[in-house]
C-alpha cells in the first residue's frame, strides 16, 4: 500500500469518514469509522498532514491526533465547501478536506487549548444570559401595560419598578399577576448574579 501523506477527516458525532491520499494526492484509501475507533485508526497511521473542518468538536479531536504526532489544520468550513466535487456527502466533504489542507495560500484555524475553550464557553453562556435577561425585561415591562402601567425601558428601571409596583396596593394589578411579577423579578435577581 502506497504511503498517506494526506488525510481528510469529516467529523460527526457518532460515524466519521476519513479520505487517505499519498504524495500525489491519489485516494489510496477510505474508511468509514465509529467514534470509538478514531484514536485507533490515528495510532496505526504513521504520522501525517489531518485536514478537518473547523466545525464543533474539531479542538477535541485536534489534541489526541496532534498528540498521536500528526500535524493537524483545521480549515473554516466555507473554505472547504470550494473544493467539494460532485453531490455533497460525508465522503465527498472528506476528500474536498483533504484536497484543501494541502492548497499552499489556505487559511487554518489554529486549534484551542482546552482554557481557550473554558473561555469560549464561558463568553458564550454569558452572553445567552443577557439575552435571557434582555427578553425578562422586556416581558416585565410589556406585560403590566394590559393593566395600564407604563415602565420605561433599562434594566435598571425595571429593577426599581417592580419592587414598587408589588407594593402598591392601589394600583390596578391583580393578585395572581402580582404573585407572577414576583416570580418575574426573582429570576432577574437569578440572572443577575448568574451574570
């Protein structure tokens, strides 16, 4: 068997497709594996150039492979999609993968390290909370206007005004909607300090 310089690997979740191509970038072989025989595949293969998309769990597999002594590029997805030939299957995505990591003026995602990914994660679920309190606010603030109170707009207004609409009693909201405006403001607080 030929020598695999090249492997482009389609990554998924469960069932992954791996292209191997020699010097020349002739297909010398094709594999379709489960997810628990990747590192095994990876160890039997002498070390090589590992061509995947820059897709979720892309920075997971770059560490075991890198580890194993491959040199692993991580190429962004629309970069790939040019070099796709014929309909579009997993196959397909792993033999354009591996066709383009080796294009000298391609452009590579350099892979995370596993703090750079705690960060990421933490950005992001930050940022969901502020949309979450963003969209509370939003309802605490629309919903008494059907009892005719008017808030202007801010967080910060929302949190004073609640308090003080739950404690008047001579304004015109009922006692189930005090009891949900209640609620209302206490997953604001929750959210605030998830903040």
């Amino acid at each position: 068997m030929q020598k695999i310089t090249t492997i482009g690997l389609n990554l998924a979740k469960n069932v992954f497709h791996v292209i191997c191509c020699n010097e020349d970038g002739k297909v010398v072989r094709k594999k379709k594996l489960r997810r628990r025989e990747v590192i095994p595949f990876f160890t039997q293969t002498s070390p090589c150039l590992v061509g995947m998309e820059a897709c979720p769990g892309a920075h997971f597999w770059a560490h075991p492979l890198t580890a194993l002594g491959h040199q692993v590029k991580l190429i962004p997805a629309q970069y790939v999609k040019l070099f796709v030939q014929g309909n579009k299957n997993d196959y397909n995505d792993a033999l354009a993968t591996a066709e383009a990591v080796v294009r000298p003026n391609m452009r590579f995602v350099t892979p995370k390290t596993t703090g750079q990914q705690d960060v990421q994660a933490l950005h992001r679920l930050g940022e969901r909370r502020l949309q979450e309190r963003t969209a509370l606010c939003n309802q605490a603030r629309g919903l008494p206007t059907e009892y005719g109170l008017i808030l202007p707009k801010g967080v910060n207004v929302i949190r004073q005004h609640i308090p003080e609409l739950l404690e008047d009693a001579e304004n015109s909201l009922s006692g189930l909607f005090r009891q949900l405006l209640a609620q209302c403001y206490q997953q604001l607080q929750e959210i605030d300090r998830h903040i």
